[in-house]
C-alpha cells in the first residue's frame, strides 16, 4: 500500500473496522488513534452495527457515548469476556512487544487488554523500534503513599523517574494514581526489566505490553495504512511476520505460507473466485497456451460454477483452451443425482464453449480401482510431467468437509498415504461407500490450490485444519502442502473461529 495514492490507501482505524464483526463486545483504547477509531465505529454503529464497547478511560466512555456506541460494564465484561480490544501503542518491536501509557491510561487499558481474546494496536508514524526502549520513556503507575519508594528503587534499575505533571502541578490518572514517566535505554529483554519494576512495591501497571498484541496497523503521519504486522504463529517465539490481506498460515511440518481470504458471504466468495480463477486462465494460456483446472464438487463450488456460466463471466475465459478434469468423484454414474461431473456439466459445462474431448470425466460407476489406472493414464497423456514425477495442473479447486475431508481423502483411510498414484480408489467405512480421488502428491504439485468453504458448520474443521495441531490422519486437509501455498477462501460465518492472526479482514 502506498499512502501517496491518497484516499485510496485507507486509514489504520477503517483497517481495523475490516475485523470487527456482529454482535462482538469489543475493547475501546483511548488516545488519538484509539480515538479516531471510536468515531469511526460510531458511524458503523449508527449505520446498523450491532456491537456493544468497554471503555478504557473516562474520556473514551464520554466519546464513545456521543457516538452512539452501546457500553458495557467492568462486571458485565469480566463475566462475558471481551472479543476484540482495540487501542494505540508508543513503540512496537517486530516481535510485536509494545511500550504503551502515553495517554496515562495503561491502568485501565491492561485491564480492558486481558479481558479480550484477540488485540489490534494502532500506530502512526515512527513508532516502530528494533528494540523497546528506543524512544526513551517508559511510564510506570504508582500510588500515591509509595510515590518516594518507586522513584527510588526505580532509580536503582538504571531508569531515570520524572513525575508528570498536568497544569504545573503531579497529574493523576482516572485511578487516582502519579505516573512517572522513566527514562530508559533500549532493552534485550524487556520482560526482566518489567518483573523487576513490578515487585516495586506501589508500583500498579507499566507501560511495557508484552505477549498481548495479535495485530499491530501501522500509519503515516495521517494515520494511512502503510504496513500490518501479524503473530503469524503463536508458537513461533514472538517472530512476526509483514503481510497485507492474505495472511501467512502456520505450517504442519514444513512451514507452507498458505494464505486466507475472507468474504461476507458464498456469493462473494464465488465472485472473488471467479475473478481469480479468470486470472489463473489468462496466465497459463499465456504462458502454456492450455489452462488446466480440476473441479470439486459441493454447493459451494456450484455457485462458482453457476457465476462462471453466465455470459459476462464466460467471455473472460478462451473455454477453448481449458482442460477440465476432477479431483474426485463418488461411485455413481454420470447421470447420477450424488455426480459430481453432472453438477458441474449442468452448472458450467454445458453453458461454455469447451472443446470436445476437453473434458476429462472421473467414471464413478466403473471399477474404482480399475479407473484410477485409466483415469491416471488420461492424465500422463494430456499433461506434460517429468519422467517418474506427478503432472502440474494449474488449478485445483478443493472443498472442505465437516469432517475436515478434502476430495475424497477421508479421516484415516488409505488414500491419505498414497505417494506414488496419482489417482486413487479410496475405501470410506464412515460412509459405507467407495470413491475415488487425485492423491496428495498431485494435489501438492498444482500451480495453485484453491479451497472454498463456506458456513457455520464449517468453523470447527476450519480451525482444525489451519491453527490445530498437525494430525494429517485426524483432519486431511492439512495434507494439502502445495509449493505454492493454498489459498483459502472463506465466509465470515466459517471464519468466526478462526485466530485473529490468520484472518484478513472482509474482501
């Protein structure tokens, strides 16, 4: 993002709207930035935006109830928790540790902090350090009674007390406590430094936010984005990563940076889809001159199948230059109602000018172990493949079950440790069925892997498969490890579980 490019590069608080969903109860920073959000989620909220704000200051409540923002209370929100805490930050380091208490709420604001599941920090300009400390203060929150003894021990830290004063005279918090702002020098380990500050009797809250941020925006000087910084992986010893709507997953094994997209709803997902599916085509036809796609079946992809279909959408793709195969199939004929090769030629195959003998049907009601002989030797003839490795499609489309299923390779089935077929016949005692299905390895080989999932059914195996431990033989999904990196496209009712640091904000 370029914040030359004016109003089209939006500000730090509009990002952080993108993550802000219904029904949410939601921490209100205070401070400029902190500020500026809170007007414009009023704007939201006057908009129709059912959400209901804890405040972190006298002056945030005052805001936020001018705004027409619903508020709750310290009690109501220690017993319903917080689902997002939104605030400004006076230094952030790349592992995402924060120097905060500028605004002389860092009392307040810790306590809001830990109610919530999730934090997004807003910043503007210079803020960023390579190490906290770096620009010099660190406020610390003291009674009143041990005011002598905290600048005391604080000064035997190394640090260097001033008591800030408000009008000419020691300011006091909403709480009723001094802050001594402490003059400090950039920190290796910041967290020691806090521990000892702590044990300090009298000493209430520091400035020194560790372990708390998911998010960190960062602004210009007007507060345009510039730059979002993630906890890509909460296992990955504070290491963060910069990333920009599609954010890096964590990997089972190896590290794979499959990335996430969210949309409000199937029917923006089978937009965004269709748009990049156009792209995928027009590149490989480039590049190739044949695109090559393998269809999924399910609701979700047929809406994407329907979009394609009609002739606004059609026309964006040379059809004549698509080969069309399968990643799976179950054990019925063409004709059958269950086929996913009749969904996908009554929805799209039959409505674009495909040439004959460019589609490549998985045949269901064959012998499935027979067929994925055949189907595999289809393949090898149409697809160019180094000797004794696997084909590169250019897209694979894949959904994602309840089970956390991908094609048809189920929870513990044989499938799942096929690595040398290409295609496989999958036994699935949970279905008393058989079907059939393109293997890890070809999947993984595919120039791009597209997931589409959609619905409230699909939260848990969602969150299974892209935050969970790896179990490839619980939730298959995870096998899917393409070089590439998978793109998930998701809806906000499937994303709702999902960790902040894996979401990307509304499409």
């Amino acid at each position: 993002m370029n914040p030359s490019s004016g109003n089209l590069v939006p500000t730090v608080f509009e990002r952080a709207l993108d993550f802000v969903r219904p029904g949410q109860w939601l921490g209100l920073g205070s401070g400029k930035a902190s500020s500026a959000f809170v007007r414009a989620l009023g704007a939201k909220v006057r908009a129709g935006l059912k959400v209901v704000g804890l405040p972190t200051s006298v002056e945030t409540e005052t805001l936020a109830r001018a705004e027409g923002i619903p508020l709750v209370t310290l009690e109501e929100a220690v017993s319903h928790g917080l689902d997002l805490h939104i605030d400004g930050a006076d230094e952030f380091s790349p592992r995402l540790e924060l120097i905060k208490g500028n605004g002389r709420c860092d009392l307040r604001e810790r306590v809001v902090a830990t109610l919530a599941r999730e934090h997004i920090y807003l910043v503007g300009a210079g803020k960023k350090v390579a190490r906290l400390g770096e620009r010099g203060n660190l406020p610390v929150d003291v009674v009143p009674h041990a005011l002598p003894l905290a600048i005391h021990r604080l000064g035997q830290l190394g640090l260097r007390p001033v008591l800030w004063q408000k009008n000419g005279k020691p300011g006091l918090t909403d709480d009723g406590n001094y802050i001594l702002d402490c003059g400090l020098d950039p920190q290796d380990d910041p967290a020691a430094l806090e521990g000892k500050i702590r044990a300090i009797p009298g000493v209430v809250s520091t400035g020194f936010f560790l372990g708390m941020a998911e998010m960190v925006l960062e602004g210009d000087a007007d507060f345009r984005l510039i730059a979002e910084y993630r906890l890509a992986d909460e296992t990955a010893k504070g290491e963060s990563s910069i990333l920009r709507q599609e954010a890096p997953m964590p990997g089972h094994g190896k590290s794979v940076p499959n990335r996430v997209k969210i949309v409000s709803d199937a029917d923006a997902m089978a937009r965004a889809a269709a748009a990049h599916m156009v792209e995928l085509a027009k590149q490989a036809i480039a590049a190739r001159g044949l695109f090559s796609v393998a269809l999924s079946g399910g609701s979700t992809p047929k809406k994407l199948f329907e979009l394609l279909a009609k002739p606004e959408w059609a026309n964006k793709i040379d059809w004549a230059k698509v080969l069309i195969f399968f990643g799976d199939e179950r054990s019925v004929g063409p004709d059958d109602k269950d086929s996913n090769y009749r969904m996908a030629k009554l929805a799209l195959l039959d409505h674009v000018n495909l040439k004959p003998g460019h589609v490549f049907r998985m045949q269901g009601e064959a012998d499935l172990a027979t067929e994925a002989v055949r189907y595999q030797a289809e393949m090898a003839k149409i697809l160019p493949h180094p000797k004794d490795s696997f084909p590169e499609l250019d897209l694979v489309l894949l959904g994602l079950g309840t089970d956390a299923h991908t094609a048809s390779l189920f929870p513990h089935t044989r499938a799942l440790n096929e690595s040398k077929a290409w295609v496989a016949a999958n036994e699935v005692p949970q279905l008393s069925t058989r079907r059939i299905t393109l293997t890890y390895p070809v999947i993984n080989n595919a120039r791009e892997v597209l997931f589409l999932t959609a619905g409230h059914d699909k939260v848990k195996p969602l969150d299974w498969v892209l935050s969970g431990p790896e179990n490839v033989a619980e939730y298959p999904a995870q096998g899917v490890r393409p070089k590439s990196g998978a793109l998930w496209m998701v809806d906000s009712a499937a994303a709702a579980g999902l960790p902040l640091a894996l979401r990307g904000g509304l499409a």
